[in-house]
C-alpha cells in the first residue's frame, strides 16, 4: 500500500524535505515507485526482486512448513523476524475459520509480552536435542499466540514461528498448536541447514576490481544487500565481491545491521539479509496482481471469448482474487467467484498452486475427506501440470465445462497464483490448443510483472545510476 511521504518523515523523525529527496534517490535506485496518489511511495522493482532472491533457497520449505501447522491446527500460522527494533511478520497461512486470528506479511509484532516476541528474545546456544527448544504461549486479548523461535546451525535467532488462534479454541486445539509449532520450526531449520551446506566456502567470493568513481553510499549499499541476497558471506568476500574497500564495506554493513536489514551469526563470521525483508515480495504480490494482473485477465478473457481467473493459495484451498467473465453460451451464464475460496481438489487451478510441493507433502495436507482414489487423481494432474507446465482438464463435478491453467511466479520462482481459462467443453474440444498457449501467454506475463526482469543486470529498463555504476565496473 503506497504511504505518504509526510507518514515516512514522521515515522522516521526527518524533515519533509529530507525524506522527499532520500524517497527520490531510492526510486531512483528502483528500491520505491511512487504511487497513484501525489507524494507516496510503495515498493520499487528493485526491493521486490532483492526480497524474492533471498527468500527463494527456502520458499518450498517455508510454504509447507506453515501449511502443515495449518492443516494440523485448523489456526493461522506465520513467520516472523527482527527488522531493527521491530518484529515483522514474513509470510502466513491463514486460518479458513470465520472467527480466526489474522497475520498478515508486513504486519508488525508490538507487543513484547507475546510469545513472538519472547521467542524472539530467546537467543542461546543450540542445544543437542532440538526438543528441548521451548514454545512461548500468550495470550492478549482475545488471541491466543504458541511460538519458537527458527535457529540457524549455529544457534542464531533466524525467526519466529508462530500459531494463531482465538481464546475460545484454546483447550480444543492448543496441544496440537504447540506440536505443529514444533514440527514446521524443524521443518523450516533443514532446509536453512541444507542451503548453507550448499554455499561457496568464504574465500571463493568472486572478486571485482575497485569502482574508480564510487558510488553513493545507497548504491553501495545496494550492491552489498544484492550480493547478500544469494548467500551469507564474510565482510571482506562482500567487500570483494561488489568492489569496495573493506573498511567502506565494513561501515555500510553495519549500517544495514542497525537498520535490519541485515544480520550476522553469533560467531560474527559470516552476513546475511535478514528474514525480514522476504515480506517485502509477498506484502507486494496480491496487489500487484489485482491492480496490474486485471487489465491482463480481461485483455485474455476479450481475446479468447472465455471466462479468465488468477487465483492464489488459502491454506489448501483455492481463492479468485481476479475474475473477467464471458457468456460460455447463448442463454449461459457463469457464476462469479471472485472473493470466494474453493476446495483445491475442485479447484481450476488446484493442481498448479500446489506444484511446488512434493508429491508426498501434498498426501499428507490433502483433505481427510476424500478417497484415496480422489486423491491419487489430483496428485496424477499436480504431476502432469510439473511434467508439462500447464494443465487442462474437466472439473470433478461441473459437468460440460473445461478449463486450462498454469503456474505465475514470483520474485522468488515459488507459484504464487494460477491463470485459468475457463470455457465449455465443446469450446475447448475446437480450440483447445489456442487456449492453452494464452493461458500460458497470460502466466508469463503475469511472472513477469511479479519477478521484476528488468532490474539490474537485465536489460534497458534498469535504474540509470545503478546502470551507470554497473558499467563502470565491467571489467
């Protein structure tokens, strides 16, 4: 949501004038955009591709890791971590109860007695069993909070698991709350554990000759958050890798840690971007596609006379946040379905919004009510839609419709929405091929309004003085 520039000086106690020349340099740097309003700013191209590199080694594990809690709890469950002096929560699976406890990315933790906070604090070396890691419960309000905190190989307070839910359903679902807390922390530290055993030793940093004209201290900056964002690195790899004096890198590090943006292990070895800033592409995406994917979705639906949805993931069901409809026929009408959430095994787009999982992973978050028959079907289309990139296929239970999906990615490569086209079977029975290059046509488009490819290092569109900077230092 853009923000005023007079909210931003407020906020970070600066003179109007102050922030409308640093609010003009970061755009000038991609990291804002002005908004539709005069004088506000939201996310830049720049942050939102910065936020979705570093979240992609852990995207896969984060989204079944907060699924799984869900499912286990019928409760919302979210991610949390430390953004200077705030708690920010990062990603989210809500809860499909009509009463339910909300956390949405972005959102920020304030209250210092609840147990994401406390978890937060609890910053101690990792214990050889990681049972013996606690969970922190509170309750404020009427909101009952189950945390632990997610602790790197070394110990380090990397972020704050969480499950969220209404006093009321406290004694009927808080035991599982505390287990499936549990569970996802473990899940989410593998895959921490797994990627860092994968990265380049420190001293294999590339290195990159000295910029004969140095860049301003954001620029700089900027460089060291966009190496940051592939991996952790020592400060002097760092300083190599994006072509500055150590003790330069050194102060502009330690600007990013006092603004949390990034962080370090316990041992002070090695740098990292902070968790925090993964909210910043998921903050971005239901917006981005209600206010740039629309036009797009009824451009398709004109072109292809069909019905065209995006819809996105609500725990394990899927929610139309987009709809253009068309007349599938004389005398037809189609039901509309936009802020409508569906069971996935219905669902158009259900077997590409859960692609990314493992085959097993979906079994085990796969609704309880239906056959294994059921189930073994949806699994069969999720693998043809991974095989292929698109699916078409008639609905379990809409007898004389068809439909055609395919995957939209974010800046991080995760789907985080499904196109579809949607039309009578006779319809699909003639054109079928047509339609499915536009829906594919549509998904592209789609992926690329989300992943930003026109930011640094990709083409003409790129901010001039980080392009001007980047030329400098070709060697």
């Amino acid at each position: 949501m853009p923000v005023p520039v007079g909210t931003l000086a407020r906020d970070l106690g600066t003179s109007l004038s102050q922030t409308s020349r640093l609010g003009a340099e970061l755009h000038g740097l991609g990291l804002l955009e002005p908004g539709e309003a005069y004088g506000t700013y939201r996310l830049g191209p720049e942050a939102v591709r910065l936020s979705g590199r570093a979240a992609a080694p852990y995207a896969r594990a984060v989204r079944y890791a907060l699924t799984l809690a869900a499912h286990q709890t019928g409760e919302t469950a979210c991610l949390a971590a430390r953004c200077g002096s705030a708690l920010l929560i990062t990603a989210m699976v809500e809860s499909l109860w009509t009463l339910h406890a909300p956390a949405d990315p972005g959102d920020v933790v304030d209250e210092q007695h609840s147990a994401m906070a406390r978890a937060d604090r609890s910053h101690r070396p990792l214990p050889e069993d990681p049972e013996q890691i606690d969970t922190f419960e509170s309750t404020i309000g009427r909101c009952t909070e189950i945390a632990a905190p997610v602790l790197g190989p070394q110990g380090e307070n990397v972020a704050v698991l969480a499950v969220r839910l209404p006093v009321n359903r406290l004694a009927q679902n808080g035991f599982s709350a505390h287990r499936a807390v549990q569970t996802a922390r473990r899940s989410i530290e593998n895959a921490i554990a797994q990627h860092l055993s994968a990265r380049r030793p420190l001293t294999e940093a590339p290195v990159r000759e000295t910029v004969p004209t140095a860049p301003t201290a954001l620029l700089a900056s900027l460089f060291i958050l966009q190496h940051l964002a592939a991996g952790p690195d020592s400060l002097s790899g760092t300083a190599r890798a994006v072509g500055l004096r150590t003790d330069r890198a050194q102060r502009l590090v330690d600007s990013c840690v006092r603004a949390g943006l990034v962080t370090t292990d316990n041992k002070r070895t090695r740098y990292r971007l902070s968790w925090a800033v993964h909210a910043w592409h998921r903050r971005a995406t239901v917006p981005a596609l209600e206010r740039l994917g629309s036009p797009l979705a009824a451009l398709t639906a004109e072109r292809t006379r069909t019905c065209v949805f995006l819809t996105v993931l609500h725990g394990m069901r899927s929610f139309t946040l987009v709809e253009h409809l068309s007349s599938p026929g004389a005398g037809l009408r189609m039901s509309p379905w936009r802020g409508r959430a569906h069971p996935i095994i219905g669902s158009d787009g259900g077997p590409v919004l859960v692609m990314d999982l493992e085959l097993p992973e979906i079994a085990e978050l796969f609704p309880p009510r239906y056959s294994r028959l059921e189930r073994d079907r949806f699994l069969r289309r999720v693998r043809q839609v991974v095989q292929e990139g698109a699916i078409s296929m008639e609905p379990f239970d809409d007898t004389g419709m068809q439909s055609v999906a395919a995957p939209v990615r974010d800046s991080s490569g995760a789907v985080a929405a499904a196109a579809c086209l949607v039309g009578t079977t006779e319809y699909f029975a003639t054109d079928g091929a047509r339609l499915e290059a536009a829906v594919r046509q549509l998904a592209d488009q789609l992926s690329q309004l989300l992943q930003y490819p026109s930011a640094p290092g990709s083409g003409q569109d790129v901010p001039r003085p980080l392009r001007e900077c980047r030329r400098e230092q070709e060697p």
